[in-house]
C-alpha cells in the first residue's frame, strides 16, 4: 500500500509543477575540432576553466538576452601583441 500511496504522491507533486524554462547563459565555450559548445557559463572565468586546456575558447553566447533589470556584460577588448624588441 506505501509503494502506490508514494506513487500517487509523485505523480501529484509532477503534474502540480508547471513547464521548466530554459535558462540561457552569456558564455559559450566552443571546443576544438567541433567537439561541440557548452553554454552554461555565468562568467568568462567559468568560460575558460572549462575551455583551457582542450583548445578551445570562449565566446559570447549569441542566443543570451540579459533578464530585466540585468546589464549584459561588456564586450571583452583583445589585447593586441606588441612585436618582441630586438
């Protein structure tokens, strides 16, 4: 009797939930050789902790709008490489 008292209980407790929303984050890390991209990343840092290391990198995430009332990180400026003196 526990057995189907329980069943009915989680099956309650799954039709009362309501629809699960996809959460979009603002970085993607995109793996090398088109090993795939995972975009489950708040940060850049977060980003390159799981990037580094594979040869991958880490870019924006093009389908990331930021929630109202929640700036969207600012662009990230490349560094430019001075020439080595001689």
């Amino acid at each position: 009797m526990r057995p189907l008292l329980f069943l009915l209980a989680a099956v309650a407790a799954a039709a009362a939930a309501g629809p699960a929303a996809a959460i979009e984050y603002p970085w993607c890390a995109e793996f090398a050789d088109g090993a795939g991209s995972n975009c489950g990343f708040t940060t850049y840092e977060q980003c390159m902790a799981t990037a580094r290391g594979t040869g991958g990198y880490c870019a924006r995430n093009p389908m990331y709008t930021a929630p109202a009332g929640v700036e969207r990180p600012p662009p990230r400026r490349s560094r430019s490489r001075q020439p080595a003196k001689s």
